[in-house]
C-alpha cells in the first residue's frame, strides 16, 4: 500500500424503503486517500459496486461544502462523525486509522422515515418552517444598513442562529429525538430582529405545534444537540423559544 493510502472495513445500513426491514453489510474499501472526504470515499465504494453489478448505496448530498445539510450520516455513534462543528462532507478519511472499522447508519428519528440507505426524509423540517418561519409583511425596499439600529449583541445571536444548515444532527443525538434546537434557531433569527416582530407570537406558536405534530420528541436538556451541531448553534435558542411560546400563549389566552 502506498503512503497516505488506507485501507477500511465499511458496515453499512442498507434498507429498501421506510416499510422494509434493513440491516448492516460489510464492504472492504482499499487504497484510499487519507485527503478523501468521506462522501468521496463512498463514491470509490459506489464505483465497485456498480462494476459488480451490485447496488450502490444510497446517500444524500448536494454542495459538499458544509451549506446544505444534506450529508447527514450517523459515523461510529456520532452525527456527522468524530470531529465537532463538521459536516460529514467536511469530514476527511485522514479522521480515521488505517485498518479501521466504521459502521455508517441513518439518522434515527420517526420523524425522520428511512427512504432508502442512508437516505432519510427530512421534510419535516419544510413543514415547520412553513407553518410560521418567515416574514410576510411589506418590508419596502432595502434600507441603509443603518437605517434601523440593532444592537450588535442582538446583531450576532440573530446571526448565529441563522447559521442552522437544517441537517437534523441535533434529532439524531437527541434521545427523544427532540427538533427543539432547530426550531428555536429558526425562531430566534427572527425574533431577535425588528423585520420580525410583527408575526413574533404567532411565528412561535405555530411553529412549535407543526413540530411537536410532525412527532419529535420533547427536550430534557441533556445538551446532546449542541454539542453535535456542525453549526455549533447555542442551547440558549431554546431556552428563547420558550420565552417565546410562553409570552405568545398568555397573550393569545387574553385575547
């Protein structure tokens, strides 16, 4: 074997559809480069298997540049694998040893049905992104980025919390399989800025009911989520939206 190249033992998660039961397969995957990224390691696997006339595995990706959040495998127990604030696609082989043996699965989630593989159907978020976090008034033409002050403490958690690529790592770590750190990211990003504010009550409320409807699971602040964020979003976005749902709970309970 030439330097820098490895070889590895894959057990991977292989299920047909979300009704079908699956299980895990060993492949041998030899003569990779430690300057691989991990999905690119997979594309040498899929290479194989096509030759051998064999099914590929399924898995998801888009840009490959920790944007998307497609990328969502579960590597050795962890989402998105050994390192913390990457993304599986950010994650190169050079992470891994020579020899080693790394069992891939999907997220585990109800909410989050198998499709195919490593493929799961995420859809769940669209849905509670659609039930409130957007901003439909008239907000006029652009402004003067000095045209409405925000201090730049508030400035910075807003965008920190808009840094949420939406892969659902935090679902995947959670052992209730919560979205409450997702969900308050979303929540946040708006309510910490003034174009949000009209729609600020109604925003958490229905937000908040779509999740817990799609069936994710309650928090109980084990932190799981956050540490395992790619994004390294802050539990403080929960501990927000609580603030949040409350207020706009006795408000629409006065009403």
């Amino acid at each position: 074997m030439s330097e820098g190249n490895m070889n590895i033992t894959l057990k991977v998660w292989r299920q047909k559809n979300s009704k079908s039961q699956g299980n895990l397969e060993t492949y041998d995957v030899k003569g990779i480069s430690e300057d691989m990224s991990f999905l690119e390691m997979f594309d040498v696997l899929n290479e194989k298997l096509i030759v051998e006339d064999k099914e590929p595995i399924a898995f998801d990706h888009d840009c490959r540049e920790g944007i998307c959040g497609m990328c969502s495998m579960y590597i050795n127990g962890r989402p998105h694998g050994p390192l913390e604030g990457v993304t599986t696609c950010q994650l190169h082989m050079r992470s891994f040893k020579d020899g080693d043996t790394i069992v891939v699965e999907p997220w585990r989630a109800q909410a989050f049905p198998v499709v195919k593989d490593l493929v799961t159907d995420r859809s769940a978020f669209d849905r509670v992104i659609a039930a409130g976090g957007f901003v439909s008034v008239n907000t006029g033409n652009a402004q003067d980025a000095n045209a409405i002050p925000i201090p730049k403490t508030e400035a910075d958690k807003a965008f920190a919390a808009a840094a949420c690529i939406g892969c659902g790592a935090c679902v995947a770590s959670c052992k209730n399989a919560s979205a409450m750190l997702f969900v308050s990211a979303k929540i946040s990003q708006l309510a910490l800025l003034p174009q949000g504010d009209p729609e600020r009550q109604t925003r958490a409320i229905n937000m908040v009911n779509q999740m817990d409807a799609e069936g994710f699971g309650n928090c109980t602040n084990t932190g799981a989520c956050a540490v395992e964020c790619p994004k390294e979003i802050s539990l403080e976005n929960i501990a927000r939206m609580n603030r949040e749902y409350l207020s706009a709970s006795f408000t629409s309970s006065e009403d």
